[in-house]
C-alpha cells in the first residue's frame, strides 16, 4: 500500500504563516487530515485561503469516511484517547494506526508526538518540514522562516528551532 503523509491541524496553520504551504505538495505530493482537522481549520467554510486552495487543487484531502468512520469509533479496544490530546491529533493518530502502510505523522504537541512515537509512528513537525524544504531549495533562508514563524502567533520553543537551524547547516542549504 501506498504511503500516507497525515497533518494535524497546526503544521498546516504553522506552514500558513510564512507562505509554505505549497512546500507540502512539493516535498510529498499528496497529504491527507481527518474530518476533525478540517473542522478545526475552521471546516470548509472558513478555510485560510492557501489551506482552501490546497483541497482545491486535490493534493491536500480529506479522508475518506471508511477511515474516518474507524477514528470516530476510537480504534481498536486496546487504544484509549490520553485525556491530553485534542480531537485532531488523536484522530491522525489513530488514522496512522489504521492505515496498512508507511505512515508520516505531522505533529507539532509534544505529547502528541510522544503518544505517536509510543505507538511506532514515524513524526514530524513544521521544523521539520522547514529543514526538508531548505535541504529541497524551496527556503533561501531557513532562520527568515523562523523568524517570520516567532513573529506570528505560532508556538514553537527556540530548542526546537535551533535544531532545526543546525540541520540545515549540515545539509548544506544555508
């Protein structure tokens, strides 16, 4: 089976701050989210406008119902919700878990990210995909993406950036 890129609601609001979005056709093509991340990117209606275009133009879709429908159930037996994951990461989560294939989380919380690796999910998070766009020529400068990221409303701690920014200096795209 094919390989699944899944996001979360807050890579794809982080990547709408500094006009990255497209980043995420070019570095993976196709990327899916659950019913509950689009509901909360504000649902159809209220999309930002480049996470609109994106479901437009069919690379950045929502997934099917048969999936969706596993999610809402809560997933295997086993699998109960943490009480401190939100909808969305729970139900990419769980959407990876269900998925037969490789599976790319893209996951910004921190316990959510724990949870998913805990379950032996592969994950990532917006620095993440800023360094690959870097490592791709999509980003001249990584730190003005950062830079622009701080200066929105958008959490991230400087740990996480000056991991980031160190890796791109080893991949060489500066």
């Amino acid at each position: 089976m094919a390989r699944l890129l899944l996001s979360d609601a807050s890579p794809l609001v982080g990547l709408t701050r500094v006009d990255g979005v497209s980043w995420l056709r070019a570095l993976f093509g196709v990327v899916s989210v659950t019913r509950q991340v689009e509901m909360e990117l504000g649902g159809r209606t209220t999309l930002e406008p480049a996470i609109a275009e994106a479901m437009n133009d069919g690379w950045l879709r929502v997934l099917d119902r048969s999936v969706h429908d596993r999610e809402a159930s809560g997933g295997p037996a086993d699998i109960v919700r943490p009480p401190h994951l939100g909808n969305g990461e729970w139900s990419t989560i769980l959407a990876a878990k269900n998925h037969d294939g490789p599976t790319l989380i893209l996951l910004d919380d921190r316990l959510a990210r724990r949870e998913a690796g805990a379950m032996g999910l592969q994950v990532a998070g917006t620095a993440a995909v800023i360094v690959m766009a870097n490592r791709r020529g999509l980003v001249a400068s990584p730190a003005a993406v950062f830079e622009r990221l701080l200066q929105s409303d958008f959490r991230i701690s400087p740990r996480v950036i000056r991991s980031a920014l160190e890796a791109c200096e080893v991949g060489g795209n500066q």
